[in-house]
C-alpha cells in the first residue's frame, strides 16, 4: 500500500494541483502525506548558473525572495491540510533541491510530480530526471489534476521490459482495487512482440481481473496507447519509463516522453 506520498511544493503554478492530487490519494490508501519544500542556499543558486556570473546583491534578492515564497507555501500546505485531511507533515530542507528529493523519496511508497510540458527543457528537466534516476514508483499529475476515484479503470502498456514489470508490480495497490484492467501491447516490430496472456495470468493469480489486448505494428505507439485509453476512459495510466536509451527517446520521440507530457491522464511510472 502506498502508506506514505511524498510530496513536493516548489514555486511552480501546479503546486496546488499536487497538494489537491495528494490529499485524494490520501484519502484512497489511508497515507500520510509528507509535503517537501527546499529553499535554496547561496551556494546552491550559484551552481543552478555556473557558466553565468551575477552580483552577489541579486543572489541575495533571490535568496531572500525564495525564503519569503517558502513561508507562503508552507501557510498554504498547512491551512489547505488542516482543513482536508490529518496525517500530514511539513518538511523543510536547505540546499539542492534534487538531493532531498531523491533523499526523501526513498522512505516513501509514492511521490507525486505534475506531469511536463512537450518542451526540451521538461524532458531534460529536473522532474523526468528523477523519474529515471529514482527507480521508485512515481504518479504523474496532468495539470488539471486526477479524479477522486482515480484507479477505477486502468491501462497497463505494457512491453515485456523490465521497467513495465517493475510499474506492475509497483502499481499493485492500484490494479488490486480497479474495476476494470486492460494490458495493451503494441508491437515494436515483427520481431519483438509482447504478448499479455502470461501477465495477464499472473494479475488473475491476484484477483485482478485484467483482459489483454494484443496489436500489430504501430508507427507512433505512444500516440496509440493516449487513444485506447481515452476511448476506453481510461483513468490510469501504468508504464515503464525510459525503456530505450533515453537521448534516443528524446530525439525520435518515444513512449515515455509523449506519456510524460500528455496533460491529459494520470500516469503511474517506474524505471
């Protein structure tokens, strides 16, 4: 179960989309929320900029302004719980956000991120970077948030990888209270097919009662798997993150990003 969901605040515009997002879950599983704000030190802002030199007066201003920004949002995080749900915390840190990012992820079942923009600097960006480098179960937010009875109807993509096996396995809690589960695989090539009937048997070994869908070739499967799953109305995304060589997914598109950045439906990742 995912008893404990990091979550992290930030400064961005869908900070209250996540906190929203996370009190529905909380809801769901019976968490504990932990929200996770890091203020940036002097030393840490100058190396977001090592290749720029600014005065040490606008570092300050900067500083100074993040500090402010994280007395708002922590007034917001607490109000907003107080008032929606009981088993939280407020977790501060000084420094790089990233560390305590990963630092604090690794003691929680679920973290919670807002989904990208289709723009290189979201797909090289902090949030997609620590999908890859977290290796920890991770729900992706589209900007509009998720529905309060997110898990309802689940779609698996599934492509035999082990980072697809991993987001199964890791999404448990999620497709063992669903009514409904469909394991989509769409084939690569004529040569790497993955059929769903052996992972569709073991999800019946645990009461989850999963049809697979099997299909031929597809020129742009990702744009595939967001149309089954919009026709099936879907609510809940399952996949592997960077399967191939993620420079490659970059370049050529791939699977990952276009789910990464669909703002459209929840997507529950693992790599």
């Amino acid at each position: 179960m995912f008893k404990t969901i990091l979550l992290p605040i930030g400064t961005d515009e869908e900070a209250e989309t996540r906190i929203k997002s996370a009190i529905i879950l909380g809801k769901k599983f019976g968490s504990y929320i932990k929200g996770l704000h890091v203020v940036p030190t002097l030393k840490s802002l100058e190396q977001l900029t090592p290749y720029a030199y600014y005065s040490y007066d606008l570092y300050t201003h900067i500083w100074e302004a993040q500090k402010q920004k994280a007395v708002e949002k922590k007034k917001n995080f607490l109000d907003t719980m107080k008032k929606n749900y009981e088993k939280y915390e407020w977790c501060e840190e000084k420094g790089d956000f990233m560390r305590f990012f990963k630092l604090k992820s690794r003691c929680a079942d679920l973290t919670l991120i807002s989904q990208g923009e289709d723009t290189y600097s979201d797909i090289m960006g902090t949030m997609a970077r620590f999908i890859m480098e977290s290796s920890l179960p991770v729900l992706t937010v589209p900007s509009s948030g998720i529905d309060k009875n997110i898990g309802k109807n689940i779609l698996i993509a599934w492509d035999a990888s082990a980072e697809s096996a991993r987001a199964v396995h890791d999404a448990m809690p999620f497709l063992t209270s669903a009514k409904e589960v469909t394991v989509l695989s769409i084939s690569e090539d004529r040569k790497n097919s993955s059929p769903t009937r052996e992972i569709c048997e073991m999800l019946a070994r645990a009461n989850i009662n999963a049809k697979g869908v099997d299909e031929g070739e597809h020129y742009d499967r990702a744009a595939r798997i967001l149309q089954q799953a919009k026709d099936w109305d879907v609510d809940l995304i399952v996949a592997g993150a960077w399967g191939h060589k993620r420079l490659l997914e970059i370049i050529f598109g791939g699977v990952t990003k276009s789910l990464f950045t669909n703002q459209e439906i929840p997507v529950f990742f693992a790599h």
